[in-house]
C-alpha cells in the first residue's frame, strides 16, 4: 500500500481523459488500495485515478463518518438519473475552495468491483454527489468548471494570489 501525491488545480493532468480498464487485475486491485490509503489519509470521502495521475478508470468513495463503507467503481456507467439537488462540493485538487453545484440527486451505477463483477447500484445523498464528482474527474471535469464566469475568475484570482504567497 502506498499513499499518492494528489495533483492540484490547475495541473493540465487534471484534463486527462482516462481510459476503460480492460480487465480487472492484481495491478487494478493494488491501485484501488492504494487510492482508498490516499482519500483515508488526505481525508476525502472520494477519488478518482485522474487525481493520482493514473489515466485509468477507477474510482472510490466513503462518506461513511467510521470509515467503514469503502466503495469502488471501475469503469463506471451512470445509467440513470431522478431530480437535482444543489450540494456544497469541495475536492482535494482544488483544496480550500467550497462551492454549491447542482447535479442529479439520484442516480444508478454499473460497474466493475475489484473482484472484477459487474454490479448495479442506486445512490443518493452524498455518496450520488460524491461518484458523479469522481467520474467528472474521469472526464478530466471538475466542479470548478461548473461555476460561473464571474466565480471562476475570482477563484482564479485567488488561487493566482496564494501561489504567489506560497513562493
Ligand atoms: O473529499 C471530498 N469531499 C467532497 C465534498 C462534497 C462533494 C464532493 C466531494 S469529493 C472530495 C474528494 C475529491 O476531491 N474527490 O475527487
Ligand atoms: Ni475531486
């Protein structure tokens, strides 16, 4: 287990689209523990490949508060959506920026777990939240480019600015 830098916005990494994992192997699975130490350790309460610089399509997710519902999802597939709902988001790649974003507020996932078995699951709350944030990721999207223009260039403004208090 290995706990992996996380790229940081805006890292043209970031816009990497990532690709279908075509089987499920013992590579697959040491990626997936090594994600779960990262978004444990960073805390996150999700994490896409894209975000360790992996191009490949895996995720995970917790919002349990134990820590104890750890889920994946390799190459997901949102097959259906019910209703919106507008969230606060938050991402370990954009750190200290908090926005509300409007996305579905149900919605049905495909796909592979680690034991490399197609499985369907219904999710709400913010675990629906949390895995349409994590295969924006995939898409090289993040819930930045959900903001307005005006949004955008103020965060821009700002994150120019803690850069250059950084250095
Ligand atoms: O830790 C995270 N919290 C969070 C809060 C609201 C909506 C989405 C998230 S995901 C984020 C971790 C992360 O950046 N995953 O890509
Ligand atoms: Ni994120």
């Amino acid at each position: 287990m290995a706990i992996l830098d996380i790229l940081h916005y805006p890292d043209p990494r970031l816009r990497i689209k990532a690709q279908p994992v075509p089987a499920v192997d013992d590579g697959v699975r040491r990626l997936v523990s090594d994600l779960f130490e990262t978004m444990y350790a960073a805390p996150g309460i999700g994490l896409a490949a894209t975000q360790v610089n992996v191009h490949r399509r895996v995720i995970v997710a917790d919002v349990s508060e134990r820590h104890d519902q750890p889920w994946c999802f390799i190459n997901p597939r949102v097959t259906g959506t019910e209703g919106r709902e507008q969230t606060e988001e938050g991402c370990l790649s954009v750190p200290g920026v908090f926005e509300t974003v409007e996305r579905a507020e149900r919605i049905q996932v495909q796909a592979l777990n680690a034991q490399g078995e197609m499985v369907n699951l219904v999710a709400d709350g913010l675990l629906a939240v949390c895995i349409q944030h994590e295969i924006d990721h995939l898409e090289g999207k993040l819930f930045v480019d959900y903001l307005s223009i005006l949004k955008r260039n103020r965060l821009r403004k700002k994150l120019a600015k803690a850069q250059r208090l950084a250095l």
